[in-house]
C-alpha cells in the first residue's frame, strides 16, 4: 500500500520513522509492502530531512496509487478540508488531531462509511494507549459504566511535581515550561481542553452519539495550589486533572475537573508525563490502560497500528466510532461528589453549621495543618453538585465565614 503523510512535525516525522525502521515487520504482517511515497508541509519554512517532500495537497488528492492518508498537521483548518477530500476519494485516512475528531468524527466517519473507506483515529486519545480499539473490540460487550482518565501528561507532570516539591503552580508551570513539557501557551493543557476533547472522542464511543467538548463541563488547575497538596497528603491522597464520562441507566453525564484521589483508585498513581485510563464494565469490573499518553514515536506506533488496520480492512468500511445523533450530557449540577472544603478560621464555633450544611450523615473530621488557627478543611458528605453549591453560599450567608477553596473528591474504596 502506497501512503502519504500530511504534516511533517513532531508526530508525523514519527511516522515516517516507524515506517521505515519496522518496514519488514510491517510487510510481514499486513502482507504487503507499506510504502511512503508523499510527505506533505505547506509550512513556508519546510524541514530539510523530509524526502519525498511535497508542498501540493492536490497532488495527493490525485495520486490514484495513494490508498492510506495519514493527518498529522493538527488544527482543523485546513486538516478538515483535506481529510474531508481524500475519503471523497476513498482514500483511508489515519489521523492523530484529537481537535479535528472532537469537532469534525462523526462527519468523516460517515463519509468514509459512504465511501467503503476508514477513518481512524487511535491516536487522538491516549497516544500511545490503545484506548479506542480497546473500547470498540475488546469491551464491545460490556455495558461500560465509567472511562475516568488522566490524558494530559502536561498537568500531570505538574501536579506530580507540586506534590512531590511541595511546589506552587506558577513555580512548576515555569519549569515545565523550562524542560519544554509545556507550551509557552499552556491554556490547551492547563484550562482542561485538551482532556475535555479527549473525554469528549471517548464519551462519543462510548455511548455511540456524537458530542462536542464545549457540552462537558471543564476545569482546569490554576487553582491548585501548594495548601491543597498539604491537606490532600495528609488525608493520604493526592490531586490528579481527570476526564470522566458515566452512564446511569440510560444518562450520561461527564466532566474534567481536578479532584482528591485516594491511594484505593489505581489513578493515584499515575505520575510525571504518564497517562492512565481507568474503565469499568458491569462484567469486567475496573481495568487500567496506562503508559506514555504523547511523544514522537508513542503517538506514531499508534498511527501505524492505524495503518496495519487500514491495510486489514482495506475494502470495507470498519465502523469504528459514532453516529450524527447529538448526545444530550446531564447538567454539572447532577454529579454527586464529596468535597474537600477549606475554611477560614477555626472550626468550634462553626461545628453545628458545617453539620447543617455539608455533614448531615458523617461526623466532622476537620484537618489543621500545623496547628494554623487561619484555616482548616474537612471532607463533606456525598452531595449533589447544585446543592452543594446552594449550601456553601447559604453557609457563607449564615456564618460570615469564606470558604477558601473546594476540590471534588473521590471517595475511598473498600
Ligand atoms: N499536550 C498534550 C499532553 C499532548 O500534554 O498530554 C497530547 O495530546
């Protein structure tokens, strides 16, 4: 099979290197030579190591012996246009750009299945994690209650480093940003957009409906900061930034907020770069994929497990993703969680509210962190999202007391 890339960056100049250090495996096992006849840069300043280099889309579009397209330029603009056109043609295209699967999947795939052809996208949730064939071969019989995630290595070397450092925000951002782990522009990473798009693609396979990123409700970690480490260590839990999607009969709901993870939730450890995605089906309980969610030649071995796919399937239309139907998510206010809430001042004179206002089923367990008479926090009962909302601004009514800052958290399992 004769393939091209379009977009010679980080993960695409992986892909030429997987397809030329593994071409005999590959031959072996697809049965067939994969043979890379075009790279595509329409940067003005073109890489110098790139051969077979080309700055023409159309000679792409019209190279009849192109079977297999692979999309690595990122952006969705002109991604869009030039995978939109090459499945037109029947070309099956490959693509590692999770903004152009969030915003543009369920199209293409339905062009492809028009087309006889494939759209796949393995690589745009997880890198090198094979999440999405997992989900769609492997479960295919599970009623999948829960996919919760860490899928950004950025904030997860940074919260990773704030706990272990005892380290504010700014501080490690800078040094992320130093060892060129985080963008110069880290808004993608820090805000949560970047997790929200990957919830999104996994949400959609999940429930087999479309749905966009912008209807996930979505934190980021600004916030985080040293003190919250502190009072996390203390309960024997840390923060991580998750991606969660859940179904409840047939409700979904889903979000991307950071939250206290107990030492009893296999994400607990996932550290520095690493991404982990934890799965729950009614029959298969809780199972962890882990390993290098980005990178050159992670995110490439995924691609190229696309192209042996493609190569597999190359005349039939697999179905792998999800229909035009628009997913209706439940609103934030929905979700039930129990809180870590920080309050100003000390807590006896207080005990009778915070007991009519977030403890009404458990006993008040306040945490004082060397003996500071400014704040403490404690954790909440299980609350619905609205009412917690409600009472904490009725709390601050009543009391006069602020509440310094609130993290969702997860509850110890046993
Ligand atoms: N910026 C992303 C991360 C890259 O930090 O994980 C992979 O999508």
């Amino acid at each position: 099979m004769k393939v091209a890339i379009m977009g010679y960056g980080t993960i695409g100049s992986g892909v030429a290197e997987v397809l030329r250090v593994n071409q005999d495996q590959l031959q072996k096992k697809v049965g067939e030579p994969v043979t890379l006849k075009y790279v595509l840069d329409i940067r003005d300043s073109i890489p110098e190591d790139a051969d077979k280099l080309i700055n023409d889309f159309s000679i792409i579009e019209n190279d009849e012996e192109i079977k297999l397209v692979v999309e690595t330029m990122g952006g969705i603009h002109p991604a869009y246009e030039f995978v939109k056109s090459c499945l037109e043609k029947g070309k099956h295209v490959v693509t590692s750009n999770k903004a152009l699967v969030d915003a543009f999947g369920s199209k293409l795939i339905g062009i492809a299945k028009e087309h006889h052809c494939n759209f796949y996208f393995e690589a745009s949730v997880g890198g090198g994690i094979p999440v999405i064939r997992t989900i769609y071969h492997n479960y295919a019989g599970e009623n999948l209650t829960e996919i919760t995630g860490i899928m950004n290595g950025t904030t997860n070397f940074i919260l990773t480093n704030m706990r272990e450092k005892g380290a504010d925000f700014d501080e490690v951002l800078a040094e992320a940003q130093r060892l060129g782990y985080a963008e110069r522009d880290p808004s993608s990473d820090i805000d949560g957009f970047d997790t929200s798009r990957k919830t999104a693609i996994l949400l959609s396979m999940a429930s087999g409906n479309r749905c966009r990123h912008e209807d996930i409700y979505t934190e980021g970690i600004r916030n985080i900061s040293k003190l919250d480490f502190e009072y996390a260590k203390e309960l024997g839990m840390t923060i991580k930034l998750l991606g969660s999607v859940q179904q409840v009969e047939d409700k979904y709901f889903a979000y991307v907020v950071p939250m206290v993870v107990p030492k009893s939730d296999p994400l607990f450890s996932v550290d520095g770069v690493f991404n982990g995605i934890k799965i729950v089906g009614n029959c298969l309980g809780t199972t962890m994929l882990y390993g290098m969610g980005a990178g050159k030649l992670p995110t490439a071995s995924a691609v190229v497990s696309d192209i042996i796919a493609a190569v597999r399937h190359q005349d039939e239309f697999q179905g792998i993703g999800w229909s035009e139907k628009m997913l209706e998510i439940e609103p934030m206010g929905s979700n039930a969680f129990t809180y870590l809430l920080r309050v100003e001042g000390t807590c006896e004179e207080i005990k009778d509210d915070l007991k009519e206002f977030f403890l009404e089923d458990s006993e008040l367990k306040p945490v004082i962190l060397n003996g500071r008479t400014d704040e403490f926090a404690f954790i909440t009962d299980v609350m619905f999202e609205s009412d917690f909302l409600d009472n904490l601004k009725a709390f601050e009514e009543k009391t006069g007391r602020r509440i310094i800052h609130y993290i969702r958290t997860e509850k110890e399992e046993n």
